[in-house]
C-alpha cells in the first residue's frame, strides 16, 4: 500500500516537512481513501495522522555556557566589543569606586584608626580621585603612617 502521496498531502496541509507526519498503522484503510486536503485533515484532526512536535536544539551546550560565564569565565579581552566605558558607564564605575572608599574610611575612622583630621584629608584626596581603589588607598594610608 503506497501512501506516499497521503504523507505529501497530509505536510503541506499541516504546514511541516515530511519527516514529522506519522501515519497510524491500525488506520490506514481510511488513510488510503483520503484523497483531498480536507480529506486529510479530517484524519489528522481525528488522530489517524499525527504530526510530531518540532525538534529543537539541544541547550546543554549552551547551560554549561552559561554556568561558567556566571563563574566569571569567558569574559577575556577577545570576547570583548565596545569600550570599557560602553560595558560600564564611567559614572557608575565612579560611583562604586567612591561609595567603597568612603565607606572604608568612615570604618576606619570608627575604629579610632583615623584621626578627624586625616579622615577629611583623605576624604578630600579620594573626592578628587587621588586613590585608584581600596588598596591604594589602604597602601598609602600605611606609606605615610597615617593610620593610628
């Protein structure tokens, strides 16, 4: 029984390739007398043709992926478009930088390792963006015996 022309039918009236129309062996009596497009989707609608559902790529590939760039890997120079201010604005790099320092110095000078004095010089110093981060700061806090 050749029903070749069943399956081309039953595609194109489903909108599919040929690789997902599944014709039901127990039915194909009917099948065979199915000769029109609406023949055909009387069939599929009653379930003696079924279309199977789209095969989709695989993501375990790209969850690994994923996983990893969580981790913080995949992010080198290569990988990079765009300018480092494009990535990060410059001003919310500056307002991280400048909430970290202060907050660092406030710490400081509440552990009575900081005088008044010193606290406002270097309060002054990282408002003028003396300090490149934390550990220059601390760095240069220790160089010039300022801490207590």
């Amino acid at each position: 029984m050749n029903l070749a022309n069943q399956k081309v039918l039953a595609a194109k009236a489903a909108g599919v390739g040929l690789g997902r129309v599944m014709l039901v062996p127990e039915r194909l009596a009917e099948i065979k007398d199915a000769i029109t497009k609406t023949d055909i989707r009387v069939l599929i609608k009653s379930g003696a043709i079924k279309i199977s559902a789209a095969r989709t790529p695989s993501r375990g590939r790209a969850k690994i992926r994923h996983a990893q760039k969580l981790r913080g890997r995949r992010r080198g120079q290569s990988r990079r478009k765009g300018a480092s201010g494009a990535r990060a604005g410059k001003k919310s790099v500056w307002i991280h930088k400048i909430r970290l320092l202060r907050r660092t110095i406030q710490t400081l000078r509440e552990q009575d390792k900081l005088s008044a004095e010193t606290y406002r010089q270097i309060y002054r110093k990282a408002k003028g963006g003396f300090f490149r981060d934390r550990g220059h700061m601390l760095f240069y806090l220790e160089q010039n015996k300022l801490l207590k």
